[in-house]
C-alpha cells in the first residue's frame, strides 16, 4: 500500500472518528444544558455572588463544549475533503 493510501485511510479515520466525538458532545451538551438550568433554577432566589459564579461557570462550560463539537465537525470535513482530493 502506498504511502498516499495510507494517508488517505488514515483521513478518513479522523474524519469519521471526529464526526463521532462531536456527535457525543452535541448529546452531553444536551444532557449538560438541562442540568445547568436545574442548578441555575434552584439557586435564581438567592443570587449570591457565588451563586452568580456558577452560573457564569456553566454558562462558559457550555459554551466551551459547543466550541468543541463545532471545531470536530470543521475537523471532520476538512479531513474528508483532503482526503477525497488526493
């Protein structure tokens, strides 16, 4: 097998497996959102600096993880795409 081959085979692995991951986070993502609200729901009457801390901490954590699914799925089709040209 050549090495073009090889690195084609190897793309495509990326590809699916980043396609995969991202496709993971967007489900935690989910599950992760639901349970931010409850917290931030359970804690909206206090609004202590604290309890502000932490909203802000999931709201970024959240976002963080978005960022992250968004940036595997650029991933995957940037690898597919090279490796369909070559």
């Amino acid at each position: 097998m050549s090495d073009v081959q090889r690195l084609k085979e190897q793309l495509h692995q990326v590809s699916m497996e980043a396609k995969q991951a991202a496709g993971g986070l967007a489900g935690f993502k989910l599950r992760f959102t639901q349970h931010s609200q409850q917290v931030e729901s359970l804690i909206a009457g206090t609004a202590t600096g604290v309890d502000r801390d932490i909203t802000e901490i999931l709201e970024a954590a959240g976002k963080a993880v978005e960022q992250a699914a968004e940036a595997l799925e650029i991933a995957s089709a940037g690898c597919k795409s090279y490796a369909d040209q070559i």
